[in-house]
C-alpha cells in the first residue's frame, strides 16, 4: 500500500527567542499544498521571502544551520526540521517574523506537542521515498567524522559522540525507525562546554542563551568566583556543578542525553535531502558541517539515480499515448518548429516525449553542415514542446492556448546529438502549477546517456490574451 503525503490540519504559533540573535520571535505551522515540502517563510522582510529547506541552500554551519534563499536567511533549523520529520510531515510552511527559529528549551519537543495539538491530515498524492541502494559514505580523517548510510526498508539512526572529555566520555545512541523520535530523542536538549560558554559569552554570540536551553559541561576546574559570575550573568542565586560534571540547573533526561541531541540534530539536518528515507544512518562524531556535507552526497546520488530512470522503463517503438497528429491538437507548432513526434507517457505531473532527429532536418543544412550537430537551442525547444504538452493538457481547450518561456536554469549539454540519434524527454513538475505557471524539471536521454537537462519554467496564456504579451 502507498503512503500518503501529509500535512497539518491548520496554523498553530509558538514563541520564543533565536540562541544566538536573542531576537524574539513567532514561529507558525501552516499547511501546505501536496508535492510542497518543507519550507520556510520571512514574513518580516519586504516581499516575505520563501527559503526552500534544502541542502543546496544552507549557508553557514557554525552554530546550527543556516538556510539563505532569495535575498533571506533562516538560522537554527535543525530542531524544527526534526520536529517535522518525527511527526511523519511531508509539507508545511514555516513562517517566521525573525531571522532564527526560537530556541525553546534546546530541543524539538515544544515543536512535536505544537504538531501533535493542531493534528495531521492525509492527502491525496502518494508519498516519494529515497532507499539507499548501496552504502553511502562520509568522512573527515581530520575531525574522525564517520557517517554511512545502509540499506534498510525503514530509517533507522545509530550515533556515536567522543570530545576527549573525562566528564562526558564516549556516548552512544540509536533509534530502531523514526516512529521512536517522539518519544526517545524530541526532548534531548542541545548541549556545549563550560569553555564554550564562555567564549560564547565573551563575543556575544549567544544573546538568547539560558541556563534553561542548554545543557552546560564543565570541563575544567571552576572556581567558586567563576560560578557567581555565571550565576549573575544568568540571573541565578548560585550555580555548583552536578556530580555528573554539569552546571546544577538542570537534571540530565537521559544519562547519554548529549548523543540523543547530536542524533536529534542529525535527523533535522538530513531532513534537507529533501525525501523520505529509508536506510541505516550510522555516525560517528556527526556535527552540522558534516551532516549536510553527508546530505548532499545522498541528494546527489538521488539526481544520478533519477537521470537513469527515463531510460529503463521506455519503449521507443511502443504504441505512443500521443502519435504526432494528436500532439498537434495541443500545440501550436508546425514543420519546420515541431520537435515532438509522439508521447509515451502522460500523467498530472510528468510527460515522456520522443524526438526523432534525422538527416532531413532543416537546421542540418546550415548547422555544421559537414559534421552534423543538432543545435543546443533546438534541444531545449523540444524539451520545451514536451513540457508544453503537460502544462496545456491541465485546460479543457488546449487548442486556445499557448506556452511561453519565463526562464531557463542549469542548462546542461553533456553529449552531441546526431542524425539518427532518439532522444527521449522527460519534463517533472518541480511544485503544482500555480495561475498558469509550472516549473519543470527536463531531462533528454540518447539510449543510456544523458545529453541535456535544464529546469525550466512557462506559462500558459489563452490565444485572445496573448496578442498584447
């Protein structure tokens, strides 16, 4: 049975202040379309930004994560990403009216009870997972950061932290699945040394920190002198360290709570892939650089797996769904501009194509007419004419409507095309078609090998509307 994507059922808010900006701050859930994601929104800055929660996107990883899209920053995602993906979301939007997410009590609890109060919603659209095919592996021989990702038909989590503390130790933690975060992980508090802190404090770079959000380890001898400061600085009658080598504030949740958090944090950064997943996650000595260095290299081997798949599933001299005389029911285009000659595949989110290229082409007769060489331009209108047959199959009345270019990004062309030469397109809706707008995802295949790829995005207009574009 196929999983659903989900949702929340309405907006809920919560408040607090950002650890490091001090900032105060209201963070809201919101609903969100199938096929949305998680994403966050700067509803404080002019034009109230929207930041993809995507690895690609993350900036900085000094003192958590940072996200930066569209002229907006988002700091400290990771325990708000964990949140999501422990309640099993697929899309929401996180709106913000400050530039990091409120610290809390350093964990993602208060963020689980928030979710788990305004209740989930199933819809519709079936949910994409990512399995691990094959071990996965990261590491920094200089930080001795080892992480690996194995195959596992559920998302499980095993996690090793060691600082060469003789007050912390080796720790290790683990969860079996990920229906284990809300109860075993979501109330693991972040945590940072007594040297830390006061580097920390010198610099003022953690305005929102409390005694009350992180779990503080002393790691050196500590006067009494020292503690009263402290104790001052934090608004205390007084401070003494725990026998368990912590500042007294505050009772350990776990005796390995600060491999909890680090596994916390791990799921949260990992989040950015961008996909459910299924695997082992095994890491040793884990940290935010190294957890989204680790997402990359999974997002990356998504995208090399995806630009294989066009390939294995198509026919090309199976009965097309479209043969050209239907395709020219639907688009405008005619000899010598019409670049489809039949589709393969149609569904509310993809669409498969099929370009013949053959000597008779009349570009061939002044494009390297000595050596033949379908133009890079010409690709990309074919991909375009594929993508066009999705986007004006969405209207009753293709015939009254047409397509036009908005923009065109990461345009690659990896292989000659040749007379001879089939290539197979295939255009993925990246979000819903949105007031006549998609954006698009294309991919054109010879045989195994890619020779083009772009992201694309247009717009559809009715015919009557169109003469004064």
């Amino acid at each position: 049975m196929n999983i659903k994507q989900k949702t929340i059922k309405g907006e809920i808010s919560l408040q607090g202040v950002g650890l490091h900006t001090g900032a105060s701050v209201t963070l809201t859930f919101c609903p969100a379309p199938e096929n949305h994601g998680f994403k966050f929104q700067r509803v404080d800055l002019p034009g109230e930004p929207i930041i993809d929660a995507d690895c690609d996107n993350v900036t900085d990883t000094a003192r958590g994560t940072t996200l930066t899209q569209n002229g907006a920053s988002v700091s400290t995602v990771e325990h708000v990403m964990a949140a999501m993906v422990g309640m099993d979301l697929d899309n929401v939007l996180v709106k913000l009216d400050g530039p990091e997410t409120p610290i809390m009590d350093g964990s993602s609890i208060q963020f689980v009870e928030v979710l788990s109060q305004i209740g989930i919603s199933t819809q519709s659209a079936d949910r994409e997972y990512y399995s691990i095919p094959h071990n996965i592996t990261y590491t920094e021989a200089d930080r001795k950061v080892e992480i690996v990702a194995m195959p596992l038909d559920d998302y499980r989590f095993t996690c090793m932290i060691d600082y060469n503390s003789p007050v912390l130790g080796s720790q290790h933690a683990g969860i079996s699945s990920i229906s284990e975060f809300n109860t075993e992980i979501a109330n693991c508090r972040t945590f940072c040394f007594l040297h830390e802190l006061e580097y920390q404090l010198q610099h003022n770079l953690i305005k929102g920190g409390d005694l009350n959000n992180a779990i503080v380890i002393v790691d050196k001898e500590v006067d009494q002198a020292e503690l009263q400061h402290l104790a001052k600085i934090f608004n205390r009658k007084a401070l003494e360290v725990a026998p368990q080598g912590i500042l007294n504030n505050m009772e350990l949740r776990y005796q390995n709570e600060p491999a909890r958090h680090k596994l916390l944090d791990m799921i949260g950064d990992l989040a950015l892939v961008g996909y459910h997943l299924k695997g082992h996650i095994m890491a040793a000595r884990p940290g935010h650089a190294a957890n989204v260095a680790f997402a990359k290299k999974i997002k990356a081997a998504i995208k090399k797996e995806k630009s294989k798949k066009i390939q294995k599933i198509y026919d090309i001299n199976a009965k097309p769904l479209l043969d050209v005389v239907k395709i020219m029911e639907i688009l405008p285009h005619r000899q010598p501009f019409l670049f489809v000659d039949k589709v393969l595949e149609l569904t509310k989110t993809h669409v498969v194509g099929v370009k013949s290229v053959t000597m008779n082409e009349d570009f061939f007769r002044g494009h390297f007419p000595g050596a033949p060489v379908m133009p890079g331009v010409l690709q990309i209108e074919a991909m375009a004419q594929v993508g066009g047959i999705l986007v004006l199959c969405t209207v009753p009345d293709p015939q009254n409507y047409l397509t036009y270019f908005l923009k065109i990004d990461n345009v690659r062309f990896r292989a000659q095309v040749l007379p001879g030469d089939t290539i197979i397109f295939r255009c993925d809706l990246m979000e819903p078609i949105r007031r006549g707008i998609a954006q698009m995802k294309g991919v054109g295949m010879v045989g195994d090998k890619i020779v083009v790829e772009a992201e694309m995005m247009a717009q559809i207009s009715k015919v009557k509307d169109s003469e004064t574009v």
